[in-house]
C-alpha cells in the first residue's frame, strides 16, 4: 500500500497513476507563497529559479544549462515496509528538455516532503512550467538483509563457494569480452 498526503499550504496535483503503469506522476506545485519559499530554501538562484512571464500572467521555475532544480512537491509518502519509491524521468521531459532525475530514492520510513531533483542537461535554459508533471514514481521492494564486512581472508576464499557467477573483476562491459 502506498498512501500521499498533500502537504498544507501547497497547491498540487495528487500524484496519479494510470492503470497498468509502473510510475506514478508527480506534479510541481502552482505559485503560491507555501511552494516559493520552500523552493527557495532548496535550490540555489544561479541554477533555479522562480519568474514570472507578464504576456501570460505565469509564472515558470528556470534551470541555468547543466543545474539543476530540487522541487518540493508538497507531497508526503506512507509505503509498505520493504517497498521504497525511485524517480525515474518523464520521457517527454527527458528527450525534449534534456531533465534527467538526480537525488531520486523515497525510503519508507522517510517523513517530510518528496522533492523532484532533475538536472538540465543541455546547453540551453529550460523552463518548467508550474502544474505540469515532472517525474513518475516507481514502487520498488528490496531485500533487508543484515550486511557483514569480513576483513581476515583473501579474496578468493571470500568467492570460493560463488557457482552462480563466472563475471571476475573486469567491471564495465567485461562480460561480453572474450580474451
């Protein structure tokens, strides 16, 4: 089970799901003193900021080229033991506007207000208009197990009894190598 409340104070969209998908959208909040001052207070103003357009009586956060912009949604989260959140891009915000999802992990026991951390990759100011959606949510369940850190035997007494795996330690793509 995943429940959202709507922090008091910001004006957002709930987050929403369409039947059968994975993620669930988030919304960034509608102009209002709540949203600006918590948006001020996470984002630096050479990177993101909030203006306003006169000609459509708007207003839009702004995100230098290669800053990024840590949105506060204005939505709390109350998951399931063993199920956390991950945001993952838009598609649409990723291949048009070049955003790609930084900080991006929901913890269940996390208490305070989701925030969407995209980074604007590109060399051009991007704009993010207020209200629209800006990255989806996708339940994950992990494994809690207890971890142990061995420090007193060799790393092939440490492998020994691996059957499941042939990998080594050539690291990136060195599976697909042949020597």
């Amino acid at each position: 089970m995943i429940k959202f409340l709507i922090e008091p104070g910001f004006d957002v969209k709930p987050p929403q799901r369409e039947a059968g998908n994975a993620g669930i959208d988030f919304f960034v909040p509608n102009y209002n003193e709540t949203f600006v001052e918590a948006f001020n207070a996470k984002n630096n103003p050479l990177n993101a900021c909030i203006k306003y357009n006169e000609e459509t009586n708007t207003y839009f956060i702004l995100v230098a080229p290669h800053g990024d912009a840590n949105i506060p949604s204005g939505i709390h989260s109350y998951i399931n033991e063993n199920t956390g959140l991950i945001a993952v891009n838009k598609s649409g915000i990723a291949s048009k506007k070049k955003f790609t999802t930084g900080a991006c992990l929901v913890d269940p026991n996390y208490q305070g207000i989701i925030h969407c951390h995209v980074m604007n990759t590109s060399d051009q100011v991007q704009i993010i208009e207020l209200g629209t959606k800006i990255v989806q949510f996708v339940p994950y369940f992990f494994d809690t197990t207890e971890i142990e850190v061995v420090s007193d035997m060799t790393k092939e007494d440490f492998y020994a009894d691996m059957t499941f795996n042939n990998r080594g330690d050539g690291a990136f793509g060195s599976t697909t190598l042949t020597h």
